[in-house]
C-alpha cells in the first residue's frame, strides 16, 4: 500500500512517480494506492495514475485506488477515467475485492 498526500499536480507527479515505480517494480506485485490524503488532482495527477495502471497490467499485475479523496473522485469522474479503475472505498474492502491481477480494460496510449 502507498500512500499520497497533498496536491498530485504539476510540481508533485515527478517525486511521487518516482515513489510509485519503486512500489510496483516487478511483476505480480499489485498496488494498492491509498488516495484519501489527495487534496487536488490536476490532468498530470490523472495522467500519473493511468501510467501506473497500465504498468501494472503489463506486469500481470493490478492497481486499486483506496479511498479517493473527493478531489480524485471528482477528477476521475469529470474526465470518465472511473472506469478504467477498481476503486475500493477503504483498504479492507480493496483486500476483499477479487480480481487482483486480473486484465482491465485496455488503456490508451499517451498522445
């Protein structure tokens, strides 16, 4: 489980790129990334956790969004990404979810 707090923006994304690439560096490992410390989520913060997914999924493995702020929730909704997450309410929840691992649906690619 990684956790993010504060603003996942511009002068943010790098570091916590950088923390989330350590966290799921290798296959079978599945992340749980605990959002509800998340303040404000910009187009860079979104585009970081569409990154991260389709790392994970390539890896044969799975990413969950726990908690999401209501910044990220409202972020992830207004730019129709919500689906392309499992997004658990809180971590025991994110435990028992089956799926973990399993592929989602196809990710674009960055433009």
């Amino acid at each position: 489980t990684v956790a993010l707090t504060g603003s996942l923006g511009l002068t943010t994304v790098p570091a916590a790129r950088e923390r989330l690439l350590r966290a799921c560096d290798g296959p079978g490992i599945s992340l749980l990334l605990d959002l509800s410390g998340v303040t404000s989520c910009d187009t860079l913060g979104l585009g970081l956790l569409v990154a991260m997914a389709r790392r994970a999924r390539s890896f044969g493995s799975g990413l969950r969004l726990v908690a999401p702020s209501p910044a990220v929730a409202r972020a992830l909704e207004d730019s129709g990404l919500i689906r392309l997450f499992c997004v658990c309410p809180d971590i025991d929840t994110s435990a028992r979810t089956p799926g973990t691992g399993t592929p989602g649906p196809v990710l674009p690619e960055a433009a």
